[in-house]
C-alpha cells in the first residue's frame, strides 16, 4: 500500500513531459577550460514558436582597444549596439556573407545599432585597430548558451526528446568552426556532457597605427 501510494505520489509531480537542462562541459586536449564557445540545441520537435529572447544584452562595446564581449550570442532579428568607450575612435567593420557592413568612424561614448537578420557567424574587426577582434553568432533556437570561464554552458528548459546539440568556437578545428551531435534531452533533470575540442591558437594580429 505505502509502495503504492509513493507511485501515485511520483505520477503527481512528475508530469509526462519535464524539461530538463543541458550542460555541456568543454576542455581542450591539456585539459584546460575552453571558454566562449557557443551551445545551442535544436529539438527534433521544434523549439516552439514565438520570439526568442536572451536575457543577456545585445551590446558589443568597444573598449581598452578590445572589444567586449568576445562572442557575442543574439536571435535572429536582434539589434545589437555598438558602444565605443574608448577614447580614440573605431570604424568597425564585418565582411561575412551573413552580414557585411562598415560603421563609419565614431568616437568616445557614440553609439551605433546594427540589426542582424540572418543566421550565421559574424567576424568583426576594426579598420583602425588591427588586434580588435570578436565574433557574434545568430541562432535561431532558444536553447543558447556561452561557456564560461571553467567551460561550462548550461541551457535550461529544454523539451524531453532527441534533438542536435551544437558547440560553436572561432577558433574550432572543425567544419565550419562547428561539432554536432545527437542527443536525448531526459524527463527533467540535467543531461551532462563532457567533450575534449580542439582549438586552434588565434591568429596573431597587430595593430598598425
Ligand atoms: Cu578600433
């Protein structure tokens, strides 16, 4: 009767279709963290339709001849700023295929908006300083996420079921920067992997001026 009653009680809270969360823990082949690389998911049964939202700003600043962040992760249709902070002025400037275009130059504490329509990767650079290097990559999944410092990403609410799970770097030794792999999200609770990637050092780059 008890065994019976703790069945019952399990069916109760536990209703047919838990999300559950993903987490991905990403190392290189030393061992290390491998931070800034990008997760995203993709359920076999969609992800659901409406906007998607990240709770993270859409913002790409520029600042101590850097910019900031390094990877940026935004949904398609987002309209991301470009926030100069720095004290000399920057042209910044992207020539991927998902979406070309140049700021004019802009100086201290200027801002610029660009709106990004299409999926893909967007390598920025500025025409002034040539070491000023970051990425933003456009989803089109709610299921996002950028590895932290200890290389770690999680993504929360994610439907039960198989779907592709995706790990994206700049600097990844694979097709398009890009590992894929099925996966079976659980009923509740967190799905964890851990993957050893392969990165590449980034290219040295100088500034001119
Ligand atoms: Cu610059």
């Amino acid at each position: 009767m008890r065994m019976l009653a703790f069945v019952l009680l399990t069916a109760l809270v536990a209703p047919c279709a838990r999300a559950a969360d993903l987490q991905v823990v990403l190392h290189n082949a030393k061992g290390q963290p491998v931070r800034d690389a990008v997760v995203t998911y993709y359920p076999q049964g969609g992800a659901g339709s409406g906007p998607i939202r990240f709770d993270w700003p859409y913002r790409m600043a520029q600042q101590n001849l850097q910019f900031d962040p390094f990877v940026l992760v935004v949904p398609a249709g987002a309209t991301v700023a470009f926030p100069n902070h720095d004290q000399v002025r920057h042209q910044v400037y992207s020539f991927s295929p998902a979406k070309p275009f140049e700021l004019k130059l802009y100086g201290r504490d200027e801002t610029r908006t660009i709106k990004f329509d299409r999926v893909g990767v967007i390598a920025l650079g500025c025409n002034i300083h040539d070491s000023m290097v970051a990425f933003i990559k456009v989803v089109d999944t709610p299921f996002a996420a950028k590895t932290d410092a200890q290389g770690v990403a999680v993504l929360h609410g994610a439907p039960a079921g198989p779907g592709a799970l995706k790990i994206w770097h700049p600097y990844m030794k694979a097709p398009g920067n890009e590992l894929s792999e099925q996966v079976s999200a659980p009923q509740g609770g967190v799905l964890r992997r851990v993957e050893t990637v392969d990165i590449r050092s980034p290219p040295i780059r100088r500034n001119s001026y």
